[in-house]
C-alpha cells in the first residue's frame, strides 16, 4: 500500500513539472500575439492622425513585437 502511494505522489509531482514547462512556452506565446494584435492596432490608428508615418515589413515587425513602446518608438523615428 505505501508503495502505491509513493507512486502515486511522484507521478503527481511529474505532472505538475511536465504543466509548468508547458505553461511557460505558452503563457510567451499569448503575451507576443497581444503584443501583435495591439501593436498592429496603434500603428493602423497611428497611421491615421499621422501621415508622415509609414508602415512597412520593418515597422510592423517593431510594432508587432514590443507593442505600444515599439509603435512609439516608430513614430518617434518617422518624426525625428
């Protein structure tokens, strides 16, 4: 009977392991396509009170990456 318990706590222990290696790469992934879907939201309203800043494979990829201080940084970029 220990036996099984001793089994039974240590498969446990691996599946909390295996779950959090796993929520790691994941909770990454949500925060890059938040950033995406932000970032390329502010850079197309950006765009539309602000003519002089283009948007191009370069830009889009800062926006998409950092967000809002890469859409800033962009628009501190097209003006400066």
């Amino acid at each position: 009977m220990l036996e099984l318990i001793a089994a039974f706590a240590v498969g446990i222990v691996a599946l909390c392991l295996i779950a959090k290696i796993i929520a790691i790469p994941a909770r990454l992934l949500w925060k890059f396509i938040t950033n995406s879907i932000v970032g390329a939201v502010l850079l197309a309203l950006v765009k539309l009170f602000l003519p002089k800043v283009a948007i191009n494979i370069l830009t889009a990829l800062i926006a998409g990456v950092f967000g809002i201080p890469g859409v800033l940084a962009v628009v501190v970029y097209s003006y400066f």
